[in-house]
C-alpha cells in the first residue's frame, strides 16, 4: 500500500511539474493530447508496459524507447524532455500515473469533470449520450468521458469520478450474492 502512495505521490509532483510548464508556455492542449496517445500505446502495447515497468531495462533504455515513440508519434517538444526526465530520473513505472495526474490537473483547470466509464462491451453512439447527459445531471457539469471495454466485468456499468465509484456491473451483484450465500 505504502508502494501505491508513493507511486501516486511521485506522479502528482512530476505531473505538477509538467503542467506548470506547460501553462507558462501556453501548451497544456497540445502536451494533454500527446499525454492521451501515449496512454492508448500503453494499453496497446504489452512490450511498451514492459519496458516501462521491468526493472531489467535501465534508466537509458527506457528514456531511448520512450524518446523513439514520441519522435514517430511527433509529440511536443515539452511533452518529448519530460519524459526523458521522468525516464532519466527512473520513474518511468510511473508514467500511467503521471499521465492520469496530468489529466486531472488539466480538466481542473478547465472546470470540466473526469469520468471513467467501463463497460462489457462497447457502447453505442446513442449509450453513449445517454450515460453523458445522466452525469451530467447528477455532477451539473460537462463530463470529459473516458471508456473503457472490460469484459470481465460481464455487463452492466463501473462509472469512476474522481475516487467515487458507481459499480452496476453482474460481476459485483453475483459476487455481492456470492458472499451472502456464504454467510447464510
């Protein structure tokens, strides 16, 4: 536990860092979206992950892969030193934490909500709108939606919004009915 916090601590310095910067110099859209790709490569790529969080790859290693991505990916030139800083200073196994970080400072910023929405399968466009406008209704806020396919979740929805969670998802009922057959 004392891991995570410390993980979510580095992160929250390197992303103030980052945002900082990126406000002086008028670039927190641009360093927000190249941010945004590079954590759908993260979830894309097991090899990346790997790289990122094994402790067999050094310091360099990890600052020439991740150097390497946000050249081919044309990433913003704050975005680019940042992460061979984070990569040089060996934290890279925070990166996904810095990211999320980054994320909520900026939508803070922009007085906008975060939610994290995950469901079995992939909603429709129409879902879709109708999960937005019941968040919006109940944060009185735009929220900026995140989605999130887990099919072992088996149906229904997980809503995340800062650190409330809205679980209706089968599995949580069945494993909720689960426990209470045990206890009968």
């Amino acid at each position: 536990m004392a891991d995570d916090s410390s993980v979510a601590n580095v992160a929250s310095r390197y992303a103030q860092a980052l945002f900082d910067l990126a406000t002086e110099q008028n670039q927190v859209a641009a360093v927000e979206s190249d941010l945004k790709s590079l954590k759908a490569a993260i979830a894309d790529s097991k090899d990346l992950r790997t790289l990122l969080a094994s402790p067999a790859f050094s310091a360099e290693d990890k600052a020439k892969g991740l150097a390497g991505i946000a050249a081919k990916a044309r990433f913003n030139a704050t975005t680019k030193k940042a992460l061979g800083l984070i990569a040089a200073n060996g934290r890279a196994s925070a990166l996904a934490a810095v990211i999320d970080a980054f994320a909520k400072l900026s939508a803070d910023a922009r007085g906008a909500v975060s939610a994290e929405v995950t469901t079995a399968i992939q909603l429709t466009a129409a879902q879709s709108k109708g999960v937005a406008a019941a968040l919006r209704q109940a944060l009185g806020k735009d929220p900026e939606i995140t989605t999130r396919v887990d099919p072992a979740i088996l149906g229904g929805i997980k809503v995340k919004v800062g650190s409330r969670l809205f679980d209706a998802s089968l599995k949580s009922k069945l494993d909720s009915l689960k426990f209470a057959l045990k206890r009968a």
